[in-house]
C-alpha cells in the first residue's frame, strides 16, 4: 500500500510539472513592446479619427507641414492584436497615402517571443469588416484567413510582416514585427567591452528631448525598449528663405544624430525616434558623413521633416530591422549616396516620399 502511494504521489507531480510547464510555454513567452506616453486621439484633442488624419498635409507649402505640438504616435484606434493568446498592444502614426491624396493611419505593433518552442497564432480584430486580406513579405503555410472583422495568421520565422485588410486600399494596415527574445544588457555589455563604458550612451526607457546627438568614431547610440526620443524643434521653417538657416557651422544645418569623419559607429536597440515636432526640412533625422563601419538596426523613426537617414561617403553599412513611417514631402527613408558596401535588410519603411 505505501508503494501504491509513493506511485501515485509521483505520477501525480509529473503530471503537475507538466501542466504548469505548458502554461509557462503559452503565458510567458510573448514579450510585447510598451510605449506608456502613447494617448488616444481623443485625449490629443481631437474629435474623430478623420480630424486626427486630417492634419496630413496634402501640399508641399510650408505652413501645412509645420510640426506637431505633441508625439507622433497614438494608441491603435483600429486594430485589436493578440499572439498566442497574449494581448499586443497597437499603436498607430497618421501616414500618407498617395492612393487617396490623403492621411491614412498605419498601426504597428512588436513583441519579443520563442518560435523554438511554438509558432506565433497571430490575430487582429479590426473596426472594418476585413476584405481581401493580404500579408507582405508572405512567408507562405500561414494559414491567414479572415472572417468578419478578425484576421488570423500563423507565423513561424521572425521579421516584419505587414497585413493589409482591404488590399489594395492603403488604409486599415498593420505592420507586425516579430523578434527574438533578446538580452539587452548583455548586448549593452558587449559594446562597452568593444569600445569603452565612455563611448557608449543608453537612453533608458521613458521620454527624452534631445536637440542634437552627434557621434564620435568607435561610438554606440543604445535606446532601450520603451526609450523613446522625441527630437526638440530647433528652426521655424516658414519659407525658402528661412531654409538658409544655420546652425553653429557655416553652413547646414545638423541633423538629429550627426557623425561625421568617423569610423565604428553603431545606433541599435527597440526605442521609437519621434521627430514630429520638426517643421518640413528643419533638418534629416541621421547624417552620416566621411565614414567607416556604420550600423543601424532595429530603431524605429517617426515622421520626420526631411530625408530620415542620409549616408554619405560611407564604405561598410549595415542596416537591419529598421521601420520608418512618416507623411511629409521630401521625409525619404534611407538615402544612400556615393557609398559603397551597403547591406540593407529586413527594413519597413512608409513616408511621403522615396523609401530608398
């Protein structure tokens, strides 16, 4: 009888791990992105969704394209995201959309996860009854398929992917980003040990307002996830003539992160650059000049007022992982210019205007 027992008593704590070694796969392992400064359009002051797209400029003048007197970013009015079961929280940027000579909001979302243990069963639950579903890239065996309003789809590879819900209208699109589970200060450890605690800057999670961020050579710009850099408006840009404007140097004005004559220079981690305070061509979001070794991966940049990022004379550029969403003329996503090895990849870019 006591063997009985001891029997029972073990089958019933394999029984136990097992199951709560299931949950854990389900419950834990859906890690999403939080942006908690992000309010509701209502809360930014207006009316309905078509007031908040409204304020796209449809125009090249510049009194149309003037910056924001708030972030760029919104909570998703229209998209509802889950992965695994795990609630995504979706947020949204008012876009351009040639199609409608109109603002059109493009919602996005991230979240870290483990595709070793399962594959994602992604869904989104839209405001609109969803027509002609598509997803881009398409990885192939995803299973998408829509009934009513929700959209469903079963991921199996990390990346970007952007789901379209009344393809080929350009609005009611959701672009999902589906990453590793990383380790960031580990990450963060390995370039302090390259370069030096002194040449490597964090932004930790939360707001920050910088004016200009300039790199030196053998140099990481680090954003955590959550960091998220809303750039200072520097220049009213009202007019041609006010475009002749100049910082310290005696020409030109900088960007918001500037590197010139460098080598070695790294700007990476999942923090949002938000340069919507910025009037149209007050300046580039990233300058790159006479250089080396340049990385960019993973950032996201918002709405910026001219090109967002310009390279230059650079021999050896990786750009990897990077969204660019924006509306305003001449906002390109990434100029390359007079450079050579060049690797862009993995890359979401929507703005007013060239996105490479």
């Amino acid at each position: 009888m006591r063997k009985k027992k001891i029997c029972f008593l073990i089958v019933w704590i394999q029984i136990f791990v097992i199951f709560f070694s299931g949950c854990h796969v389900t419950r834990h392992t859906v890690f999403p992105d939080v942006w908690e400064q992000a309010q509701t359009y209502q809360q930014l002051g207006y009316p309905s969704i078509r007031r908040y797209t409204g304020m796209i400029a449809t125009t090249n003048d510049y009194l149309s394209n003037r910056g924001l007197q708030h972030e760029g970013i919104i909570v998703d009015p229209y998209f509802t995201v889950t992965a695994n079961g795990v609630s995504i929280p979706s947020y949204a940027v008012a876009v351009y959309s040639g199609i409608a000579n109109a603002g059109v909001i493009h919602s996005f979302c991230s979240f870290e996860t483990d595709l070793s243990q399962q594959p994602v069963q992604l869904s989104l639950t839209s405001m609109a009854t969803i027509l002609e579903p598509r997803i881009f890239p398409n990885p192939g065996n995803n299973n998408l398929s829509a009934i009513d309003k929700t959209l469903t789809a079963t991921l199996t590879e990390y990346g970007t992917y952007t789901f379209m819900t009344r393809f080929p209208g350009a609005d009611y699109s959701c672009t999902v980003q589906i990453r590793p589970i990383s380790d960031e200060n580990a990450e963060i450890q390995q370039y302090i040990d390259l370069y030096g605690a002194e040449n490597v800057t964090i932004f930790e999670p939360g707001i920050h307002e910088p004016k200009y961020l300039k790199l030196d050579s053998n140099s990481v710009l680090y954003l955590k996830k959550g960091a998220y850099l809303l750039a200072k408006h520097v220049h009213d840009i009202n007019s041609a003539e006010d475009e002749t404007k100049s910082d310290e140097r005696t020409t030109g004005r900088y960007g918001v992160i500037d590197a010139n004559q460098f080598e070695n220079v790294t700007i990476a981690g999942h923090g949002i650059i938000d340069m919507s305070r910025l009037d149209l061509h007050e300046r580039n979001g990233m300058n790159f000049i006479n250089g080396k070794n340049l990385t960019i991966k993973d950032v996201t940049l918002l709405n910026s007022g001219n090109w967002n990022i310009y390279v230059y004379r650079v021999e050896g550029i990786t750009i990897d992982g990077v969204t660019i969403l924006g509306s305003r003329i001449n906002s390109d996503g990434i100029n390359i210019c007079n450079s050579k090895n060049a690797t862009i990849s993995h890359c979401f870019v929507r703005t007013g205007d060239d996105w490479l």
